[in-house]
C-alpha cells in the first residue's frame, strides 16, 4: 500500500506501485523518492509517517515527519523556515550516536517542512509496562545505566531534550539498545497551543514538555540540563509504579512527587530517586556522571563504612595505585573501588570486563569476553582485544569507545549498532563482518581488512581508511568524505554510500 499524506484526502490508501493519489489526485511519492506506507500519528502540528527510501538497496525504512505551520503570513513563516532548519542542524549534530536516530533528510514542500530519520523498530518503555508491569529496583537501575550516558551524550553538545518519557525511549528490536526518540523542537516557537493537562506532550511559545515529567523550571522556560534529570527520575517512577506521574499525589508544601507509598526500593537507591526529584534545580543531579557515580558505589556501601573506620592513608595510598584515575570519580568512588580491588585479590577472583568498572585487569580472551557478552554486559570500553580470535562472534549493540583491536581476527562477526568511535582496529581481519549502523567516529582502520563486510548505515566520521580493504563492502548510507574513500581501495563491487557501484 501507498498512502497519501495530503491532509483533507478522504481516501488516502492507494495501490502498492500508485504514484498519484486515486481519491485526491496529490503527488504520493515525496521527492520521488519517498513512499509513504501509513500514518504513525497526528498532531496539531502535522503527522509522523512510515515510509520506506526507494531510493537505495533494500527500500530501508525510515520515518518522515510533517510540520505543517497554521499561518500564511511571510514573517511567521520564515520563523518556522528558520527554525526547521536549526533543529535539522541540530540532530544532524547528535543524530550520530548509535542511540539516537539519525537524520538522514529534510526537504520544504509548498511551505510545509519534512524532516526524514532512521526508524527505529521495537517498543516504548510506556508499552513495555502496560504490557508486563512494573519494573523491578535492579531493572530500573539497568535502565539508568543504559540512558544515563546518552543524556550525558546530548548534553555535552548544548542540547536539552526537554521531553524524556516511557513514550519517548524506544527498546530497539534488533539489539535491545534503548534509544531516545522525538526531540520535538521543530515544533517549538512556531505556533503555541492551548496546554491540558493530557498526557500529550504540551508546548508554549518557549516550553516544551509533558505535564508531570517537565519540572517547574521547565514549565517557566527557563530549562536546564538538570531538567532532563529530572524527567528521568519522573520516568524511574513510572517504570517502578506502572503510574504516570498525574496519577500520582504530590506533596501540598513541597511540590515533591510522593511516589514512596507506590513502591519499596533499597534506602541508597531512594536517595537518589529523591536527588533527581528535586523540586530545587540547585538541589537536584546537575549532570548524569554524578548519578552514574552514585549508582556505582552503592554495591559497596557496606564494605566501605567497614573499612573506613580502620583504613590508615599508607594502606589507602597502596591500594589506590590499582585503581585507573577516572576524571572527576569523587573520593568515596575511588575508595570503593580499592576496597573492591582488595577483596578481589584476597579471593583470587577476576572480575569481567565492563565499562563502568574501570580498573586494570588480566587481558581479556576471547572466552572471557563472550561470557561477559552472554551474560548482559555491553559496555567494553578502553578494553585490549588485540590479536585475540573474534572469528563469528556475536557483539550487537556493544559500547568499544577507545578499545584496541590491533590485528584482531572480527571475520563474519556481528559487530551491528555498536559503538566503536575512536577505537584501534589498524590491520583488524573484518572480512564479511556486519557493522550495520555501526558508530565508528574518528576509529583507526588502517590496512584493515573490510572486504564483503556489511557497513550499511555506518559512521565514519573523521576514522582513518589509509590502505583500508573495501572491495565488495556494503557502504550504502555510509558517512563519510570523498576524501576518505579515495584513500582506501575499493574495486568495482564496491558499493559506495549512494547505492552504486562504480569504478575508482
């Protein structure tokens, strides 16, 4: 089926292969190269609709939204123009996290705007509840983890979201990645609406945000990126509860969300529920490191007030020196960390290899790393895998950010969605390796071998290609410069990032 978008078509379903709308006579193909398959919502603002790219191998499909201004007049108008166009800047900017969607399009039809991403296939956080209820401590706290460092990610470039909610975080199906959806900022400033009190997202002039989860800051337009913060603490609620926030009573002098009477959770973890819930900005989290912190230190809150008190500095000197110098770790991190590292040494244990714990450890094997991988981890940054078989290995949706692969053999393994911005994989065996919406920014790929492999999608940004092997590599969609290309090899099989295939 083809569908039309045109806003008054009574009719706007039409046959697989229809170019013009049978009922209305509008163009259905957007830019002759967009098929429309139906609608995924409406708004007073326009609509979202799945489509599918004719234009490259396999029709991949994506997502179009449709901002259509209620006004003719020429000033208005080219303040929405204006805005359009920054907020297809802005998730040009960030849209290449492999948590994010990315944009791939933006085009202006007969004044109205169209902004093209990747679609994401899996169900909303709001869904998941409805469908199994209510998550438990240790799940909400997997959840953090997961989102924390996105936000993180968002914020270092200037950006608030503004409008964090279950609805709005999406568990991917091909990965089970949690990605972040719906900025929503293309719609700011252009026309404010009447705000309800519904659970749709409500916008002013200046604001934007969901009754409930936008703090009041937020509601009186000044955000912060504590704002986000607290729409994730509003959400770690929701995901305890299965009740949205309106649903929930507050505190008649505070303001405060009384969530306590709807749940039980451990006191450390309550803390900090009640920190990001803050109706005080400069009392709440002021950045997501800080709750990721705090969350890492509470398995080891009863090790440390136990040893504290008997602790001297030379003892605490020696055990620190194990301990990789994370930048601004507070204190009682770092002293968890050496209480930890001496329980290790005591039992002769060897922990497994994750991100958030980021202390020296025996080199990884190839053993070593599928356990991690089978068992849930997923963050194996800075890690050494070099010249370790990886032959077939299954690693979706995992985090490599600055991890080593020198010489490593990655032939047929499944490295999909993954984040590999900034690692080593100079003269890596990636022969037929899928790396489908992989995140490779500035990644080292010298005399790499990536013939036959599937980069679909992929991010490359700023990596380095000198003698990289791309003959019969899958680069359709790909990011990267012409620059880049020309300094790797390709041969006619090649198919570079427009679906072709050409000679060098």
């Amino acid at each position: 089926m083809t569908y039309c978008i045109a806003p008054d078509c009574p009719q706007p379903k039409n046959a697989l292969n229809a170019r013009i709308c049978a009922t209305c006579g509008s163009k259905l193909w957007l830019r002759d190269r967009y098929r429309v398959l139906g609608a995924l919502g409406r708004g007073g603002f326009g609509a979202t609709f799945l489509a599918r790219d004719q234009s490259l191998p396999g029709h991949p499909s994506c997502v179009i939204k449709q901002l259509r201004p209620t006004t003719s007049v020429p000033s208005l108008l080219e303040m929405a123009r204006d805005l359009f166009q920054r907020e297809a800047n802005i998730l040009g900017k960030i849209g290449n996290h492999p948590q994010l969607p990315r944009l791939l399009d933006y085009f202006e039809i007969a004044q109205e705007f169209y902004l093209v991403q990747e679609y994401v296939s899996g169900s909303t956080l709001q869904k998941e509840v409805k469908l199994n209820g209510p998550f438990s401590e240790v799940r909400v706290k997997r959840f953090l983890t997961e989102i924390l460092p996105v936000v993180q990610y968002i914020h270092s470039h200037k950006i608030i979201h503004r409008d964090i909610k279950p609805a709005n975080l999406i568990r991917r199906e091909q990965d089970q990645q949690l990605v972040m959806i719906d900025f929503g900022a293309v719609k700011d400033k252009v026309r404010p609406p009447e705000i309800d009190h519904s659970d749709e997202t409500a916008l002013t002039a200046y604001a934007i945000g969901t009754p409930g989860y936008a703090p009041p800051e937020q509601m009186a337009m000044r955000p912060v990126y504590a704002s986000d913060l607290y729409a994730i603490g509003v959400t770690c609620v929701y995901l305890l509860t299965g009740r949205s926030p309106k649903d929930l009573p507050y505190d008649s002098q505070s303001g405060e969300l009384r969530w306590q009477d709807y749940t039980a959770v451990s006191s450390h973890f309550a803390k900090i529920l009640q920190k990001m819930l803050n109706i005080s900005v400069r009392d709440r989290y002021q950045m997501a490191s800080e709750i990721l912190q705090d969350l890492d230190l509470e398995p080891y809150l009863d090790s440390l007030s136990q040893n504290m008190a008997f602790a001297t500095t030379a003892s605490l000197t020696q055990e620190v020196t194990v301990v990789e110098e994370v930048p601004r770790i507070s204190p009682s991190a770092r002293m968890a960390e050496a209480i930890r590292a001496r329980q290790e040494r005591r039992t002769g244990k060897t922990t497994v290899y994750t991100g958030t714990e980021r202390r020296k450890s025996q080199k990884p094997t190839a053993q070593s790393l599928k356990e991690s991988y089978d068992k849930g981890y997923r963050d194996f940054s800075e890690q050494v895998f070099s010249q370790l078989d990886l032959h077939k290995q299954v690693l979706t949706g995992c985090r490599f950010t600055k991890s080593t692969f020198f010489k490593t053999n990655l032939s047929n393994a499944d490295l999909s969605h993954s984040n590999l911005s900034y690692a080593n994989l100079n003269q890596a065996i990636l022969k037929n390796a899928d790396l489908t919406n992989a995140y490779l920014v500035g990644a080292k790929l010298e005399n790499a071998d990536l013939r036959g492999a599937n980069l679909s999608r992929v991010t490359l940004e700023s990596a380095q290609l000198k003698d990289a092997n791309l003959c019969g590599a899958d680069l359709s969609g790909a990011t990267l410069s012409d620059t880049q290309l020309a300094m790797a090899r390709t041969n006619w099989s090649t198919i570079h990032p427009n679906g072709k295939r050409m000679f060098r």
